[in-house]
C-alpha cells in the first residue's frame, strides 16, 4: 500500500483550486475516489461537479451562496456552524480512509478568518489513514501546516 501525502496549493496567484481538481481528475481516472469539500467559496459554478460523479463527490457545508465576506455578522455565525460541520466530515473522512484522495478546498481561508484554530486541522491531518492523500489550498500559509506538509506549492501571480 502506498503511503498518502499532504500537499499544499497556496498563494495569492490564480490555480489553487484548478490544480487541485487536475489531482482529482487524475486519481479519479485512475479508478480511485474522490471527495472535495469546499470552505469559503459562493455557490457558483458547481454543476460541472455533477459530470464527474460517483469517481468525484464535491461537498459545501455552507448554506449560503455568497461568499464568507459578503455576509452580515449574524450570518457568518450560522455559517461558522457550517463550516465547523465541514471539518468534523473531513476528520471523518480523514480518519476512515473513505477516499483516496480528500481536497481541502480554501481551507487555509477558515484560518485567516479565525473560525478555527491550526491544530484543528493539523489534529484532523495527523488522524488521517496511512493511504489517503490530502490537498489543501488557500491563500495563507500556516507554519503547523507547512512543517506536517510533505509538499508545498506557492503559487503567486507575477503580472
């Protein structure tokens, strides 16, 4: 059995998500599963993710289609509550071995706006079954992360 990794897209550049989705295509190609879960996105665009069901399921725990910043402060709360709902899956997930691959979609997000502390996703990551690889993106990197990481992608725009 081959041993999973944690790989992290990251930066102010445009591609994180794509690369990300490139994985899963690739792996999902190859007869393994897939399961994405997105943070912090708006509902927009994510019926392309229905073509590439049952090798590929894509997750939103967040009810609302706007984005986290667009949102008052009493629904951020709410969706807080969501987000946190999105991360105990992926421990599940995580911890279970479900998938072969697991995508972490903006993850690095819900740390820059302080829904969640580091080690609960370095604590979810450390839990993961020996096989699964893991994909986080997100703008901003975490030193937790970056040291359980065994590959870390910046990627930044240059023009």
């Amino acid at each position: 059995m081959e041993k999973g990794t944690i790989q992290v897209y990251y930066g102010n550049g445009q591609g994180k998500s794509a690369a990300a989705l490139g994985n899963a295509i690739r792996f999902a190609s190859q007869g393994k599963k897939c399961i994405i879960i997105q943070f912090l996105k708006s509902e927009t665009n994510t019926e392309y993710f229905e073509k590439l069901e049952p090798e590929i399921k894509l997750f939103r725990f967040e009810r609302s289609k706007d984005g986290f910043e667009n949102l008052t402060d009493e629904q951020k709360q709410e969706e807080k509550i969501n987000i946190l709902n999105g991360l105990n899956y992926a421990k599940k997930v995580l911890g279970t071995g479900e998938c072969d691959l697991l995508v972490l979609d903006e993850v690095l997000g819900v740390l820059d706006e302080g829904i969640v502390a580091e080690d609960a996703i370095t604590d979810a990551l450390e839990g993961k079954s020996l096989a699964t690889n893991v994909i986080i993106t997100g703008q901003n990197m975490s030193e937790g992360l970056f040291k359980i990481a065994d590959n870390v992608l910046k990627i930044e725009s240059e023009k």
